[in-house]
C-alpha cells in the first residue's frame, strides 16, 4: 500500500479519518519474527484495513504454480 502510495498508482480522496488511522498505526517484531501491527488505544483501524485487504484483492495473481499441479506446459 504504501509502495502505491509513494509512486501515485494509489489515489484516494481526503478522508481525515482514513489518514488518522494510516498514520497511526505502528509495529514491531515479535520475538518469534511475526510483525505485530496496533495502533494506540481509543482510535480504530478499521478502514486502513479494509483499504489494505481491497489492495490487496486487487493484486493480479500468481497461477504458475498451477501449470505445475495440473501437468500443463509451460514456456520457461
């Protein structure tokens, strides 16, 4: 998301409460090496999510690897 934000191909109109949960959010490493995302108490990131996942439903997907399970040629 924010790589899309950074080269334009993301536009989005000016919702301040979008942009305060954007900038609100925070990580850190567990110490099992997961990311763990929050964001500070009494606000909600509800829509920097849902923006999140519908960047994400959007993304082309990889389906070579099913060329491979169902035995079809492929150009390599």
């Amino acid at each position: 998301m924010k790589q899309l934000m950074q080269t334009r191909h993301l536009s989005l109109y000016y919702d301040m409460d979008l942009i305060t949960e954007i900038n609100g959010e925070t990580f850190e490493a567990t110490k099992t090496g997961q990311i763990q995302f929050s964001h500070p108490e009494g606000t909600h990131d509800d829509r920097l999510w849902a923006l999140a996942l519908a960047i994400y439903a959007t993304r082309t997907p990889d389906t070579s690897f099913m060329r491979v399970a169902y035995g079809v040629p492929h150009n390599y």
